[in-house]
C-alpha cells in the first residue's frame, strides 16, 4: 500500500473537521475522495499534502509512519496537491509559476530559457491549451487550472491530489485533465480525485471513499456504483429529493441588453440561462452589464430605462448584482468576517455618521445567516474559513442585503458540493419569485435544464440561439459548438 491514513482527528477551535477519517491508496490508481462541503475532504488532503497537522490517528507512507511539517516534505517523498483555488503568482509567466520556488540557475542568474523549454514540453506532451510565455494574470480561470496541473507534474510525484480540478474547465478541456490522470495512472502514480462532479467519478475512479460529517462512512470499488448511491452515502437522501423547480408566469422585462451579437432580456421572476464552450464570452457579458468593462451608453437598460454604467458601482446604482466565477479572488472580502462582507454592498444601512452601528450590523449578519442556513459557529469568523458553499451563500447574502433587482450569477455552483447546490438554487428560486430577474451562467448543461426559464447560448461572443426550458443538452451543445444563426425558440 502506498498510502494508509487510519483514525485521523482533527479540530480548529472546538470544531471537529475530522473524527474518525480512513482512507488507503495504491500505486497505480485512482481513488476517488467525495462528500459535501464540510465533510473533511480538504483538511485531510491538506495533513497528507503537509498544509496541516493532524490531531490524532496515523499516516503511513510505503509502510512507514510519517508525518510532514511543511508542504516541502510532502512533495520531497513525492507527494503533490492541485488546488481548487489557485495559488499562483499572477504577475509571473506560465513557466515561472511551474518553476517557482525551485528555479534552475545559470551562473548568479536565473536560466528562463530552460523554464519556457521544460514548461513548453509539459505543456506539449499533455496538449493543453497554454504558452509557457503567457503571464497568468492575463488567463481565464480554466487556464490557470492547467497551469496548476504542470506545476505539480513538474516534480514527477508518486501521488497526485487533484482537488476540484476541473470545476472550471469546459468538457473539451476536462477531456483533456481525464486523459493526464489516465496516462499518469498507467506510469503508476497514484492519484486521490476529489470532485462534485460525481458523474466524473464514472469515467476515472477506479475506488471511491465517502466522507461524512469527518468521518469515513464508505470505501469500495467505483465499479457498480452509480451516482444516487453515492449522494445518499452523502447526505443520506437520494438525488431525486434535489434540483426541482417550478415554472411561474413572468413579469415585467427587468434587464434589456443591447451589444453588438448580443441582444435578449430578463423579466421579472425569470431565471434565463447561459450555455456556451470556455471563451465563448458568457463571463465577459456579465462583466460588461455589471460595468467591469463599461458598455456603450444604452446598451443596457433597467426597468425599461437605458442606464449610464460605467462602473460597478454605477451597476450596483441601478439595481444590478454580480455574483462572480471566482468568489475568493472577487466575491468576497476573505480576510473580513461574514457579518462584514454581508453588509459591504449596503453599508449605510448599518451606520450612522458616518459610524458602523456593530450591533445592527450584527443582527443583520445573523439574521442571513439563520435565512440562509450558513454553517459558521459565528459571524465573526473570516469568510475565507467557510466552505465553498457557505462562502457562496455570504455572497448572495450580500446582494439580498442590498436588495438589488437584477442578478447576475457567473458559475454559481462551481466547486460546492449537491446539497449546497440545492440550498443555492432555492435561494435563487426565492430571489425570483419575489420578482427579481435572475441571469445565470453554468457551464453545468443538466443544471441549467433544471433551474433556467429559458436559455441563450453563445459561441465566440455571440448569441446564437434561445432555447425553451424543455430543450436538450445535445441541442444546446450543437449550438454552442456549431454556432449556426440565432435561433429563437423560447416564447418572448
């Protein structure tokens, strides 16, 4: 066995992230690591990365007990870990991001000609869709999730952790992250797959372990297992109790949006999708409504009034909200605590000359997080210490607080776990049938088909067709990849 952990303990601050945590690993396979946010996924690959310290219980490592101070001892036994989140350096290259913290020299410089030589041949060799010359500030987040991948090949490791690695990627580029893990499996590298994308499991697990409340609650073969077995080991409901939601009559038109190759509206308790292959300009519409980058003067109207925006903040003004793809990087404020990112976008609501009233700011803060059933023992603690779908729900929290009519939700469910996507889309569903129009992108086919009124596809910065509810994944997805005129056939 190359990796044993057995009976591993772990608690921040009286909170038991690990009870009673198992989890065993051959040379030469891919084991699968599932639960909901907050199971403990990620505090035990952090102890077996060497980012944390465990309380209790053993690790053994080919048969010998071991433990890592520092991440540095995990990778010098061949230990690597791809992060959901990305750590790199964004002012830096592609090639000086693989190499950072152990770039080769040249006499008393560093050799960067030998970093865009190796990184290029990493690149080649797996195909992605990446220049070693690039600078990382300048890439998509998908991009930056395979510049992670090769960061963490470079050190030709025994065991790989790839934790959320294609939460952001378009199928064409997951493909790509399943032909690497296929590959590195036949060299016998052993790699720990963590995802919540459980259908994934089905193409590259070979074991799956399920994790619950810290603690192992299941270890098997993936063969024979099929995804509403896994969901109830869970959260101890099946699948059909998810996803479900009803179609209302909508109102008045809330958002009109007029940009060259891009023109549709959202009404009033409308949730209207937004399906199209990575660069296909989903990410950028919304950017462009919310101001990031400004639209030209009547592009985009509010309650059927053209709006001036030429900033965020001009957005926020008018009723616009952006819950955005990266919520640590531009969501949230990480470092602050919840009670203050959830007033953030509204604050004169909780001050007075000039003074934030703590006590009001708190009873807000609590009051969210009763509604929305966040998982925090306080609202003092830093938003950065919840999980994925709790910080999520910080960020909705936010725009409720601000009560603001128009949505705009990029990737909301990317990187939480099901039952977090269904906490999500209640919310969402509650937001719309108070009248609110809601625009949601998801690069999740079955989850638009579940919870948009209508959805627009986009290829290459263009709307391309409009689809009813009723449509299929196979139908948007020709769209998407062929791009053929704009077809309408949603009712207006």
């Amino acid at each position: 066995m190359l990796l044993e952990l057995t009976a591993i303990r772990k608690s921040f601050g009286g909170v038991h992230a690990l009870r009673n945590a198992e989890l065993s690993v051959e040379a030469g396979e891919v084991h699968a690591v599932v639960g909901e946010n907050g199971a403990g996924k990620s505090t035990l690959m952090k102890i077996i990365a060497g980012l944390e310290s465990r309380d209790g219980g053993e690790m053994r490592w080919k048969g010998r007990s071991v433990s890592f101070a520092t991440p540095g001892e995990a990778r010098s036994l061949g230990i690597g870990m791809v992060h959901q989140e990305s750590l790199l350096a964004p002012h830096l290259t592609v090639a000086e991001n693989v190499f950072l913290g152990r770039e080769p020299q040249r006499g008393a410089w560093l050799d960067g000609a030998a970093m865009e030589r190796q990184t290029a041949r990493i690149i080649e060799s797996n195909r992605f869709p990446l220049k070693a010359g690039w600078k990382v500030e300048q890439l998509r987040p998908a991009q930056k999730q395979l510049v992670e991948i090769c960061r963490v090949l470079h050190g030709n490791p025994s065991l790989l952790i790839f934790d959320e690695p294609t939460s952001s990627l378009s199928q064409a580029e997951t493909a790509k992250v399943f032909r690497t893990v296929r590959e590195l499996r036949e060299r016998g590298i052993a790699i720990i797959y963590i995802t919540h994308k459980l259908v994934e499991l089905m193409d590259v697990a070979d074991h799956i372990t399920i994790m619950r409340d810290g603690e192992s609650v299941h270890t098997g073969r993936m063969a024979g297992m099929t995804v509403d077995e896994i969901v109830r080991h869970m959260v101890g409901r099946s699948i059909s109790a998810f996803f479900s939601r009803k179609k209302y009559p909508p109102g008045e038109e809330r958002l009109k949006v007029d940009l060259p190759g891009v023109q549709f509206h959202v009404r009033a308790g409308e949730i209207v999708g937004v399906a199209g292959l990575v660069g296909a300009g989903r990410t950028e519409v919304c950017e462009t409504v919310f101001g990031i980058s400004p639209p030209p003067p009547g592009a985009v109207s509010v309650n059927g009034l053209p709006r001036d925006i030429q900033n965020p903040n001009d957005a926020v003004r008018v009723g616009i909200a952006l819950v955005t793809e990266d919520r640590q990087r531009s969501g949230l404020a990480a470092e602050l605590a919840v009670k203050n990112n959830i007033t953030l976008a509204n604050l004169g609501a909780v001050c007075a000359a000039g003074v934030v009233l703590s006590a009001k700011e708190r009873g807000v803060a609590e009051d969210y997080r009763a509604r929305l059933k966040m998982r925090t023992d306080s609202v003092d603690r830093e938003a950065r210490l919840l999980s994925g779908g709790n910080q999520q729900k910080v960020v909705i929290a936010k725009w409720l607080f601000r009560n603001t009519e128009v949505v705009l939700f990029d990737e909301p469910t990317r990187g939480i776990d099901v039952g977090a996507k269904a906490e999500v889309f209640a919310l969402m569903d509650e937001m719309a049938r108070q009248g609110k129009a809601l625009l949601m992108v998801s690069s999740e086919l079955t989850e638009l088909l579940q919870v948009a009124d209508r959805i627009l596809v986009m290829r290459e910065g263009t709307l391309v067709a409009e689809l009813p509810r009723e449509t299929t994944q196979r139908e948007i997805m020709h769209h998407a990849a062929v791009g053929e005129q704009r077809e309408d056939r949603a009712h207006a």
